[in-house]
C-alpha cells in the first residue's frame, strides 16, 4: 500500500481530549477483508476526507475508486463506492461497479425517484453484528454468478437482473428478513439439480433455453417464499409459488400451461383450467436431491401430503481430488 497524506495531532500535553487527525489518498493492493462476505482488493484509488482518532473511539469517511477485486469470488471491476465509519457502525454508499459482465449498484443509483434508498451495506462491527443490505444487479452473468455453488458451474448461461434487500444480524440467521425479485432471460440452468431435474422431467435437454424466468420474494424466519414464479419458452409456460427453507428443503407447486392455448380466443380459459388439472408440477426434496412429481389426470385428487416430513438425508459425499 503507498499512502500521500497528513497526519495532524492536536490537544495538549497529558490532556485526554487529544485528537489524531488523517487525511490523504492511498492506493490498496492485494488487501482482504472480511465483512460479512469475503472481498478481495487487487487495485484501487482512496481519498480519505477525514480518519479521527479520539477519545479511543474512531470516526471515518472516504471516496473509492477504480476499485478492481472480488466479491465472493465474483469479479469485481472498475466500482466507485463511498465508506463511512463511525465506531462501531459502518455503511458503504453509492455503490457502482461492473460485477461478472452485468452491473452492481445500490438500490438508490438508478432509481426513477429521486428519493436515496439506504446504504449498499452497512453493519455495526460489535456483537451482534446487525446489518442492512440493498443492492441491484444487473444484466450479470448467471455462469459467473453461481460459480462454485453446485458440483458443475459449466452448463448455466444467460443474464440475470434483480434487486435484494436484507437486515438482520449475523449471529441470528434464521431472523434475518427481506424482499428482491429476480428476472433471467436467454437462460439455461442445467447445472443447477432442481431445475435440471424439473426440466428433464417435463422433455427438454440441457439445449433448451427459456425466453425469461421471474419470481419475487421474501424472506422471512428461516424461509424464502417465492410468489409470482413465471417461467417462460417457446413451447410452455410455469407458473406457481413456493417456498425455499435455508437448509435446502424445496416445497413448490407449478402448473403447466402450453403456449398453443394462447392462441384459442374466447376458449383459452376454459383450455387453461382443464388444462391445469390435467398436468401441474410438484417439487420437493432439496436443493441437491430433489424430487419432481408430475401430476395428471387426476391432479384434483392427488394432493401431496404437505404436512408430511421425509426423513432427513445424508451429507453428501464428496468427490476425490482427481475427479
């Protein structure tokens, strides 16, 4: 790290209201830090307005940019943000970065009013640990985004777009709250198990891409509830809701409409509900061993006990290092 600066120290001899002052620029390279995610800096540019030192409690604020690295172990270049810190509290602003191919902001960059939204990021750094999130991506790359999370990360492709917002704390998981939306388009997720299971079940290869995939949602005691699930291709839409525990455990329920009834007139909502009760889908299981039902002709009938519990399964086994 090279640093241009001054250092001002004021206050008299023995007093106990001495004060250290710095400000000046500094260039970070090759820095890790760890605030809730990992966050690697290989590059960038500093302007510390003011660090004080007072009282034994410090109080902070600077400007960075062209700030390359990683976030997660998602590539990270070219940001600008802005750091605020008054002890223990500390809040990252104006977020604006290119993250995978797409784009990272704040929720008040961008935005159609001219009312700010809060922080990118901010979090007290004493127990226990409570912070806000509220962050927009942008046309990112779903391959870059879910690299590392499943046992293969090369059969997804398309573009994601999205908002997220969190608060909680970090000692308390299962109480952290929020809301965002997700839209994808041009997309396969063959790498992902419940959808490559889900979509194999209904006829289509690891070739099919779908037009676009939305849902919003919300997340609340452990849980997140996916409201408004629309999937969409050429041939067939989903649409349905559900909800995701944090440990993994799936419980969805989707229908299947045929874009062909589109195309009916005045009897396309008769089509549709006679449809409906001839093929909808039933997810279960989770994330990485999930268990997709097809229901048929006799879908009114044929209900998924949904207060029964499977018996919980065992870890994964995992692979060699030479696999």
């Amino acid at each position: 790290m090279t640093a241009i600066a001054l250092l001002a120290l004021t206050g008299r001899p023995g007093s106990s209201t001495t004060e250290v002052e710095f400000t000046g620029r500094v260039t970070p390279k090759d820095m890790f830090v760890d605030i809730g995610l990992p966050f690697r800096v290989d590059s960038a540019s500093v302007r510390i307005e003011r660090l004080v030192f007072e009282g034994g409690h410090v109080r902070a604020r600077a400007r960075v940019s062209e700030l390359d690295g990683r976030l997660a172990d998602r590539k990270l270049e070219g940001a600008t943000l802005e750091v605020t810190y008054v002890e223990p509290h500390l809040s990252i602003l104006d977020l604006d970065g290119r993250l995978e191919g797409g784009r990272l902001r704040d929720l008040g960059l961008g935005a159609a009013t001219v009312t700010r939204g809060g922080p990118a990021f901010s979090i007290d750094l004493a127990e226990p640990f409570p912070f806000d999130l509220g962050l927009r991506l942008e046309q990112v790359e779903v391959a870059g985004l879910l690299r590392g999370l499943f046992e293969s990360d090369f059969a997804s492709r398309g573009e994601l777009s999205g908002d997220l917002r969190l608060n909680g704390s970090l000692q308390e998981l299962t109480g952290i709250r929020g809301d965002g939306s997700v839209q994808l388009v041009d997309t396969t997720l063959w790498s992902i198990p419940v959808i490559r299971e889900l979509f194999s079940q209904l006829g289509f290869d690891n070739a099919a891409v779908f037009e676009r995939m939305r849902t919003r949602f919300r997340i609340q005691d452990g849980v997140i509830h996916m409201n408004g699930i629309q999937v969409y291709s050429p041939l067939l839409q989903l649409v349905g809701a559900g909800t995701l525990d944090l440990d993994g455990r799936l419980h969805h329920d989707l229908q299947v409409r045929y874009s062909l009834v589109d195309k009916l007139g005045p009897l396309t909502r008769l089509v549709y509900w006679i449809q409906n009760n001839l093929l909808s889908v039933a997810v279960r299981g989770d994330m990485s061993r999930p268990r997709v039902v097809l229901k048929g002709a006799l879908a009114l009938f044929q209900r998924l006990n949904a207060q029964s519990r499977d018996l919980p399964l065992p870890g994964l086994t995992p692979l060699p290092e030479r696999f």
